[in-house]
C-alpha cells in the first residue's frame, strides 16, 4: 500500500468490482479491525457518479504483539452460500507468561461474535 500505482489499481479493482468481492481478510496490522471504504475520495482515483460503500475488510490481529498489544489470531466460517459466520478471535495474555518457564497452559481470551 504504500506505492502509489499499486495502491490506485488495488482501490480501483475493489471499487470496480465491489458488488462481486464480498469481504477481504488480511492481517499483520497487530489489532483487529473491520474497515470499509467510500467510493469518493479514494487514493488517486477520480469520484463515482453516485456514492456507495465498498470493501468490507476484516483485518486479523497480529500473531506477533506490538505496542501493547497481545498476540491473537482469528477464525470463522463460510457457509455453502459464502456466508461468514461464527467470528471468533483469540488474544493470548502475555501477561501470565512473564518469567514464567512453563508454556504447556497458556491463557487466551476468547472473544466470539457469533
């Protein structure tokens, strides 16, 4: 994303296309995130005609931790009608491992949105 003619045919593509591309998941941004974005004011792109939302895009949280943040990794499912469903995220607490040798019982927080 940070080159400009890669990130103008990326916006462009999903902007194009965004009746048929129904949710993007990426991750390796640390925190969780549900983003989406305006067809106006998009990179360098110039304004649609009519204005609509496009690019549903769930962001996983990061394995690695940053800033604070604790570890975690994301997980749903996708019905025979390409449905998503059943989102659940799980953080490890980093906390409970500090000085501590044993690994075999870590603690995750669970968060489920289904």
């Amino acid at each position: 994303m940070w080159k400009a003619e890669a990130n103008s045919r990326y916006f462009s593509l999903l902007r194009t296309y965004h009746e048929q591309v129904i949710i993007e998941v990426v991750g390796h941004d640390h925190f969780a995130d549900l983003r989406y974005h305006s067809s106006s004011n998009v990179a360098d792109l110039p304004d649609t005609e009519s204005k609509f939302d496009f690019h549903n895009l769930l962001v996983s949280p990061g394995v690695t931790p940053y800033d604070g943040s604790n570890p975690g990794v994301t997980h749903f499912e996708i019905s025979e009608d390409f449905t998503p469903q059943n989102l659940r995220m799980q953080f490890l607490n980093l906390n409970k491992t500090i000085g501590n040798p044993d690994v075999s019982n870590l603690e995750w927080n669970p968060v489920d949105f289904s």
